[in-house]
C-alpha cells in the first residue's frame, strides 16, 4: 500500500466515522421528536377530558337547577306526576 493508498483509506474512514455520528445524531433526535410528539398528545388529551369535565359540571349545574326548582315547589310542566318521573335526574 503506497502512501497515496493510506490517505484514501484514512479518509474513507473518517468518511465513515463520520456518517455513523451523523446516523446516532439523527436517531437521538427522532427520538426526541418522538417523545415531544408524545407529550403533545398527553397535553392535547387532558386538554379534552378537561372540557368533557366542564360539560358535565354545566350539565349537572343545569340538573341542579332543576332539582332546585321541583324542591321549591314550583309546578313542574305535566303536574306532579311528571315531577315524579323526574327523579332519575335528582341522582
């Protein structure tokens, strides 16, 4: 092997060396990205069971409401009978 040889071969190597710390770098950052998207889906699911949460604190709001009502005597359209029927919604 001459002495042009060598040098063709050193630089093949750090052509390779290189590329193989270019690979690992790319691979860490796909897995950072991975584990970004991760957490972006975390954030984006809380976010959801947060407004399903407030809908049903509204809705039991409003439930209540009506519980108020019937507890205070008001009539309930359809008489007594249809307050009675109703008791499915104090619960």
């Amino acid at each position: 092997m001459g002495k042009g040889e060598r040098r063709i071969s050193e630089k093949k190597k750090e052509g390779i060396e290189e590329l193989q710390v270019r690979r690992e770098r790319l691979e860490e950052l796909m897995r950072q990205e991975k584990s970004i998207k991760k957490v972006e889906q975390r954030k984006q699911g809380e976010a959801l069971l947060q407004e399903e949460l407030g809908n049903c604190r509204k809705q039991r709001k409003i439930k209540g409401e009506f519980r108020l009502k019937i507890a205070g005597e008001e009539k309930c359209p359809g008489g007594k009978e249809a307050a009675d029927n109703n008791e499915h919604l104090r619960g």
